[in-house]
C-alpha cells in the first residue's frame, strides 16, 4: 500500500501535470464536481489513486 506523501498532490498545477491537463481546466473539473479533492484553506489536494480512478470511470 502506498504512503499517502507519495500519493498526495498538492494545486492544480500538480495535479493537472499528472493527469495531462491545464491547471485551469482541472479548476473547471473541480468546480463541476468531476474530481476528487481535498480543500484546506485556499489549498487544493489530490490524491493520485483517486484522480487515476476517475479518470478510469471516465474512459469506461
């Protein structure tokens, strides 16, 4: 089982490089609801089995 540092994303930024995306259309993803994220303050965080995981429901 992965630790949850070398799961955790932390902004838009990163997770966007992640998954191939721009930072500003994982903000629109975010706002609709599509992904997965914790806010803490003005802080995004991601992790990444759970943006793999979406984007695996996506494609099916």
């Amino acid at each position: 089982m992965a630790m949850l540092k070398d799961d955790l994303l932390t902004g838009a930024k990163a997770a966007g490089d992640y998954i191939g995306r721009s930072r500003t259309a994982i903000y629109h993803m975010v706002e609709r609801g599509e992904l997965p994220v914790v806010r803490k303050g003005n802080r995004l965080y991601f992790r990444k089995s759970e943006l793999e995981a979406a984007f695996r429901s996506e494609a099916a």
